[in-house]
C-alpha cells in the first residue's frame, strides 16, 4: 500500500490504543487489525443476520427441544 492510497481517520485516544494493543498481540498493522474486525463484524442488515443465524441453528435447537 503506498501513501497515496492511504488516509487518517479520527478515533478517541482510548480507541486508537485498544487497536494499536489489538495489531500488536496479531503481529499485524494496525490497518490489518481493523480489516480484520471489519471482516468479521456481523452483518449490517442485522435483522437478516439474526434470520441467517436462526434458520444455521434451527437444527439443532430442533433437536434439542
């Protein structure tokens, strides 16, 4: 990634450390750490997140009724 395909963003000083501390125990960039939160974040629509989820685990709540 070059400089020019690069950009700062304004966090609070408490966020910044949580990810600064979060890329250290990865052995990652600070950029990677974030990615990688982002990427695994639940989906944005959450109410088709939660539908997703419930019809994964119906299976097995299924079973266990």
């Amino acid at each position: 990634m070059t400089a020019g395909e690069m950009t700062t963003i304004k966090v609070p000083v408490a966020v910044r450390d949580k990810l600064r501390e979060r890329a250290a125990r990865q052995h990652v960039t600070q950029a990677e750490a974030l990615e990688r939160l982002l990427d695994e974040a639940p989906h944005e629509d959450i109410n088709r997140w939660v539908a997703e989820e419930s019809a994964r685990w119906k299976p097995l709540l299924d079973r266990l009724a």
